[in-house]
C-alpha cells in the first residue's frame, strides 16, 4: 500500500512574504489568493515564521504597533516534509490547531503549502480505485489472502467486506488495513473467520496429590 504523501497534496509555488512586508500587503494577499495564513521567507527562501489571519486580528484588537511580517509572524513554522504521508500532516494540523501547513525540504527552503483543503482530496478518490487498492494490495499482496475468499462494496467511501477467512486474527488485520486505505471512510465488516485464535487459552492445572 502507499499512501499519497504531502508532495502528492501539496499547492507548489506557495504565496509568501519577506519579514519586512507590511501589515495591509499581507491582508490583501491574504484577500487576493483566499488564504487564511501565509509563510514568512528569508532571502534564500527558507521559512522563518507564518502570519495568519489570527495574527493580523490580534494586532488589531490590541492595537499594537506591529506592522511587519516580522513583528506579526507565529515563530517557529510548524512545517510539514514533502515525504510525510498525508495523514501525518493532516495530525499535525489537527495538534497545533493550525489550517495550513508550509512544506520545506531537508534544506529549510519553501516549496508549498498544504491545506485543510488540499487534505479533503484524500477523500475524493473514487470506489473503483479503493475497491481496487483493498483486492489488490490489501488481501492479495500484503495478507496473500485469495480474491475468491473475500467480497469488497465500496460506496462513497464506505467500505463492506464480506466472505470468510482462515482466522479471527486475519480478520482483525484486515479490517485494519482496509480503514488505513486513503479514501476509506467507514468500514462495515461483515467477515466471519474459521478458527478463533484469539480466544483465551485456558491455563492446566495440577490436580492435587491424593492421600498416600
């Protein structure tokens, strides 16, 4: 299996700004482009901070003399590799209660943007390609598990399996497997198994000696 990763995502050629760009240049970008946040670069191009719509509002609120991307910047960037897998980001995101992520190479230099946005296509792909992704590198390849053993549904991302398989174990794997698959919504597992070799053992115990 292999998940799209965030160069797979990612907006290349992200908008961006210098530390010294002014507060009303960076609302009307922010405008222009319908962004809610945008990465601050050096000369060289790596990424130095972000400033985000939260930003411009607090200076406002605050009045603060700030008015620089500089001044207003969140520093450190919380930033994303182009190698992570989506679902990585998409954590990230969800941790540090951010919408946008820069994406910088090993070398700090800034070569997109990832979005809350750009994360929904993830569940765009269509039934067919799912369907296909879960018969092929799910049950075939990865559990070699044969195409006649298993049915796979698939409805706007929903996936149904049917079908019985050698072992409880190999069920609990396999509906794992298939909730990983990018595009996977829900999965409804109607699998049955013919050995349970997750049923506690029941441990022997000596019987007592008798009287002697």
């Amino acid at each position: 299996m292999r998940h799209r990763s965030v160069a797979d995502l990612m907006t290349p050629g992200a908008v961006a700004v210098q530390p010294g760009t002014a507060f009303g240049e960076i609302a009307r970008l922010l405008d222009e482009y319908d962004i809610s946040a945008v990465p601050v670069v050096d000369e060289a191009g790596r990424t130095l901070g972000v400033v985000s719509e939260a930003d411009l509002l607090r200076r406002h609120i605050d009045r603060s003399p700030s008015n620089t991307a500089a001044s207003l910047m969140t520093s450190p960037a919380v930033v994303a590799r182009p190698q992570w897998s989506a679902i990585r980001a998409a954590r990230l995101m969800d941790d540090r209660g951010v919408k946008r992520l820069p994406v910088v190479g090993e070398d700090g230099l800034l070569i997109g943007v990832l979005s809350r946005g750009d994360l929904v296509q993830l569940f765009l792909r269509r039934d067919r390609a799912i369907q296909e992704e879960i018969l092929e590198d799910v049950l075939t390849r990865t559990l070699s598990v044969p195409p006649s053993a298993v049915t796979v549904e698939v409805s706007d991302g929903t996936v149904t399996l049917s079908g019985t398989l050698a072992r409880r174990s190999l069920v609990v794997v396999a509906v794992r497997l298939c909730e990983s698959v990018d595009g996977v919504v829900e999965v409804v597992n109607r699998l049955t198994h013919e050995v349970d070799d997750r049923a506690p053992r029941v441990r022997e115990t000596a019987e007592p000696p008798g009287p002697a």
